[in-house]
C-alpha cells in the first residue's frame, strides 16, 4: 500500500500536480482503511483497479478545472481513459480476434471509443469509470458471498493426528490415513475421518453437518463423523473410511459441484445475452445510420453526430451486466443458505424445482416417525411360552439390519448363537424365512403368513408394527413393535399446508391399522400402506400423472430404502443423511439431520430465492427498456445510460445477496 502512494505521488510530481497526486494517495488509503473495518476485504486485484479508479478519478476532475479544449483537452482526459479502462479495450480486442465479439466489453469499448471520436471526452472517461466502478462492486460483493458460504462450509479438517504403536502422536494429512487406523481427537479439534469411538467419550458439535448447535454424546462403539467438533474428552477412534469416502468430503464435493447444474432460468439467461449483445449492437448501428440516410434522402440536415451518440447512448444503456451477473449470484446465495442451515441443494435447477412444489410424498419410518422402534407386547399362542417365541423370532432376524431386527435383538438382551441359523432369506416387503436347528422357521406380516399357509389367530392390536413368528407350519404368535411419531411432524404437515402445498401423502410398508393411525394424528391429506419398494414407484408415478405439468412433486424418505422412488420423483430429499453415501447418491437434496421441518425451510429458501431473481429480471429489463426508448428518441443522455448500465447492475447485485439470508417463519 505504501510502495502504491510513493510511485503515485512520484507520477504527479513528474506532472506538476502534487497536490492532486496527495489527494489521491490520501483517497486510496482512506477507501481500503473504510473497507477493511467493514469486512470487505478486497485481493490484491482489486485493490488494484481500486487505485486505478481513484486516480482516473482525480486526473479527470483536475483536468475538467482546466481551461482546455481541442487536441490539448483530448490528450489530457485520455489518460484517465487509459488508466481506468485499458484493461476492458485489451478484452474486446481480444474478443474480436478470437470470435467472441458481442459481450459487455465490446460494447463498452464501442460507446466509449465512439464519446472520445466525437469530442465527448468527459462522458467516455465516466462511462469507463462508473463502469468499472460497478465491475468492481460486483466483484467484490461475489467474494463476500463466496467467503461467507464457504466460512460456513469450512469443514474440512486440515490433519489428523495418528497414534503410532509406541503411543507416540503426530500430525499427518488426513489423506494419507489408511482404514483401520487409529486417531487422536481432543478437545477442540474437528473428526477428520469417519470412524467408531474406540476409547474416551465426549461432546461433539455437529452444527457444520446439521446446521443445528444440539450437541451429541458419544461413547466407545459409537459411530462418529468428520466434520463434527470434539467440545469434551479425548477420543480415540478407529476410521472406517478413507479420507476421500468420508461425510465431510461428500458435502464439500456435493456443495463444489452444485454450480455446475443450472437452472432454466440461468439457462434463459445465458442464451437469451448470446442473442441479445449481438442485437443491440445492429440496433445501434441502425439508429446510427438510418435516421442520417433519411435526412439525406429528404434532403434535410443529416445530423450525423446527434443519431450517432443516439447510439452510443443505446450501447452503454443495454449492457446485460445487471442480469448475467446477478441471476446466478442470487441461486448461489440460495445454496449457501441452505447449506448454513444442513440442507445440501446439488444445484441450482432443484433449487428452482422446489419453490414449484405442490406435492409432498413421505416415507413413513424414519421420515415422519423416529424409526426407533421397541417391542410392546409378547402374544404368544396357546402352548407357546414368550420365550419360545421372542427366540424364535430373534433368530429369525439375526442377519437383518432392518430397525425392527434390531429392536427384536436389543430386546433380548444376548447375543445370538449364529451356528445354529442357516439358509436365511430376507423377502422384501414381507419379513424372513429360514432354519433354526433344522427347523423351518419364518417371521413377518401377514402376507407372508398367508404364503406359507399359515392361519393367524387371535387379537389384532390397534397400534404398532405386528411380526408374526411360526416354526414347521405352526404359528407360535405375534410381537407387537411401536414406533414412535416425531414431536415435530405434526406441526411440519400444517407449516406445508399453510405453504401452500396441495396434497400430502404417505406411502408405507407398514400394516393399514397403523399407517392410518400415523396419517390420522399428522393431518396426513392420503395414505397407502402395504408397499413394496416397486408399489411405492408405482403409486409415486400415479401422482405423477395426476398433476398439473407446472406444479412439482417432491419425495422424502430416508435416501437407502428409498433410492428408486427418490430417482423417480420431481425432486428427492434424503432426510436424516448423515454418513449415509446412498443418501447424498440418491437424492436431490440433502437433510443432514433427522428434522422434517426442514422440508418447510428449504421450500422457503427456494421461494425467496426465485422471487429475488424475478425481481432481478423485472428490475433489469423494465428499467432498460425504458431508458433505451429514452436513449433512441434523445431524451436519455449518457449519464441516464451510466445510471440503466452500472446503477441497476449495484440495486441486482444487493438484492441477490439478500439470498444469503435464511427466511423466518411466518
């Protein structure tokens, strides 16, 4: 900073204008101080057309107190011309040469190149510098929304410390870490690779992953994530993933990527500045040409010079800057705050997608209930002891990872003996069969019951999950399994509802008795319960099919189970993902936690998003539509043109980053 005012004050000694060139140095230092308590810190680029702003700024206001005129006065405002703007006539020439020629800088070239061959010196000079002005806005305004998103993103762990077997500890990049391998975390640190605690307890924080600030105990066995942040205890853990599979190398390569699927709007966007540039540059020309030629045919004053900075005037009016800049810059800040709040969107066309939905469809267990589901009751058959048939049915399970397996198991308290299962099979969407002992055994709903020819008697419950159990041909009873409604699902349904969401649905399964009694505590607007996997595409496809082409229907489930139903849908959302890769596969969008409202917050985010690029768009074209009628009859001189140009390029700009902000609700 202080080499840029010495070599600044020295140009202006060499010229005779010391105290312009203090002036200037003074301006400069006060601009980056003002900035810099404000935390907008600029790069070392822009600080550079910073200082090259406030010089051409100086030269041109001293220069204007100057009583000259003609060749004197055109070689004295060129070189603020110069200074401010030499970078932007290197890339329309550049453009030119390598066919890319309509774009704001050829057009910028054009109007300013065009005031100076008409003697409008002054207006050339503040047409380059209002417009570098905005260029550098813009510029620095990106930066910060990057800075900020990826602040909030700032997840990745920059080493792992590794025990070795001599106890001793050193800091090596996560990368290099094998599976298997055994790290230290303490107190403040990040989890740099996913794993299970091995030794120790503690606190994490896992806001980076969730965007929620609850902490989370865990304990040896306990499984743990990268990305999270010890808060307590020391904790050594033994990975399970290479650093490249790991959840905090999922989300930042989910969130890296989001950029690259844009939405139709960007789309729009983008084709409609490839035609547009190079249709106002030949409305230019023709406004510059033909009202001339008319003047000439009806033997009138031509007045070459008026129509001509007509055209100009109409160049630096339609510069697309306010749209090609803003548009994307509004989706990006959608992202980031959705990102902030453990909501991974994979690009912006889902972004858009979502503020059109009108159908939301859920998963059942572990969507809407806790998936945590605890055996009830023992309803054993007349003969039958409880732990006959709770045994049975544990075997049965034994080699299911399904969380009524599991409940089974925890419920019995041991630890099964493996030898004596075999041959077991895992029949989708109805339960298990196999042989215990030698014995022919199987545990599931009444369809499977019913194919095995197997009569089911006895009192049905009105709740929970049923897991009828029989042994050759005998049916030994049932097990009664409840899960559990989250505290907050009921309240999501009527925040969607009042969102404007058409229809909710809930496909399941689960038994009709105990679909209908979660449908009927939510608000649920339909249920279907007693689904395989391919009834829930089906019945998905059905609602599809039954929508208007505009509206959109979204799909939530758990992103493992659920993965073709997810694919199929307008938009899917893996909730409770976690660690899950089959989730952040499957899905469009991503919910770190296990939080249905959620759903209701990004539906917001998606909302205010697109009315923010609506307002853009509506900003842009209806206040450069009129200016360039105003240009094209006269009544709009340049300065109105540097106000349609730079001015509604800074009002698109400041309304993008309002995305940034996370919507209340209301």
């Amino acid at each position: 900073m202080q080499k840029s005012s010495v070599g600044l004050r020295n140009i202006f000694r060499l010229t005779g204008m010391r105290a312009i060139g203090r002036l200037s140095a003074s301006l400069i230092a006060y601009k980056f101080d003002c900035m810099e308590k404000r935390g907008l810190n600029m790069t070392r680029k822009q600080k550079k057309v910073c200082i090259r702003i406030i010089m051409a700024a100086v030269l041109s206001v001293g220069f204007a107190l100057l009583p000259t005129e003609g060749y004197i006065s055109f070689c004295l405002f060129v070189i603020p011309y110069l200074v401010v703007g030499y970078d932007i006539l290197k890339k329309a020439l550049w453009g030119i040469f390598h066919g890319e020629i309509f774009d704001e800088n050829f057009l910028m070239a054009v109007a300013t190149v065009g005031a100076f061959c008409l003697g409008d010196y002054k207006e050339g000079v503040a047409v380059m510098l209002f417009y570098q002005i905005g260029e550098l806005f813009q510029s620095v305004a990106v930066g910060k929304s990057r800075r900020n998103i990826a602040a909030l993103m700032d997840i990745r762990p920059d080493y792992a410390n590794v025990e070795g077997e001599d106890g001793a500890v050193e800091q090596v990049d996560p990368e290099t870490v094998e599976v298997g391998g055994l790290i230290l975390v303490r107190p403040g640190e990040r989890i740099p690779i996913d794993g299970v605690v091995e030794e120790g307890s503690g606190v994490l924080n896992t806001a980076a992953l969730t965007g929620e600030s609850l902490p989370r105990e865990v304990a040896p066995g306990d499984e743990v994530f990268s990305g999270c942040i010890n808060q307590s205890g020391v904790l050594r853990i033994r990975t399970t993933k290479p650093f490249g599979e790991s959840t905090v190398s999922k989300i930042l390569e989910l969130v890296e990527s989001s950029g690259l699927r844009k939405s139709r709007t960007e789309n729009f966007i983008t084709r409609f500045a490839r035609y547009y540039t190079p249709c106002v540059c030949v409305a230019a020309l023709l406004l510059a040409v033909l009202p001339p030629l008319w003047g000439l045919c009806t033997g009138g004053d031509p007045l070459w010079g008026v129509w001509i900075t007509r055209a100009l005037t109409f160049l630096v009016i339609s510069c697309p800057c306010a749209l090609v800049i803003s548009i994307p810059l509004s989706f990006f800040g959608g992202i980031g705050a959705a990102s902030a709040r453990g909501i991974l969107v994979k690009g912006s066309n889902y972004l858009e997608a979502l503020s059109k939905a009108k159908y939301v469809v859920f998963d059942k267990t572990g969507t809407l209930t806790e998936g945590v589901f605890r055996v009830v009751e023992l309803c054993s058959a007349e003969g039958i002891s409880e732990e006959e048939l709770l045994e049975t049915a544990v075997y049965a399970e034994s080699y299911s990872n399904h969380p009524i397996s599991r409940s089974l198991q925890e419920f019995y308290g041991k630890t099964p003996d493996y030898s004596r299962v075999s041959d077991v099979e895992e029949i989708s969407g109805r339960g298990i069969r196999g042989y215990l002992d030698g014995q022919r055994i199987c545990a599931g709903n009444l369809k499977l019951m019913e194919e095995e020819g197997i009569s089911c008697k006895g009192m049905m419950p009105d709740k929970g999950t049923v897991v009828h159990v029989a042994a050759e041909g005998r049916y030994l009873g049932h097990i009664l399994i409840a899960d559990k409604v989250k505290k907050n699902a009921a309240e999501t349904i009527a925040t969607l509802k009042k969102s404007g969401i058409r229809r909710i649905v809930m496909l399941t399964g689960d038994s009709k008795r105990v679909a209908e009694t979660v449908a009927g505590e939510l608000g649920l607007d339909e249920v279907r319960a007693e689904l395989l996997p391919a009834d829930k595409v089906k019945a998905v496809e059905e609602l599809l099919e039954g929508k208007l082409p505009k509206e959109n229907l979204v799909f939530v489930g758990d992103g493992i189970n659920d993965a073709p139903v997810l694919a199929r849908a307008d938009i899917g959302i893996a909730m409770g993902a976690m660690g899950s890769d089959a989730a952040i596969e499957a899905a469009d969008i991503v919910l770190m936690d296990d939080n249905p409202a959620k759903i209701g917050l990004a539906i917001r985010i998606s909302r205010k998003c697109l009315g923010i690029v609506y307002q853009n768009i509506v900003l842009a074209l209806g206040i450069k539509g009129v200016c360039l009628i105003l240009g094209a009859v006269g009544i709009a001189n340049m300065w109105m043109a540097i106000f349609a140009d730079v001015g509604v390029m800074v009002l698109a700009v400041l309304n993008a980053i309002r995305c940034l902000r996370v919507p209340r609700d209301k």
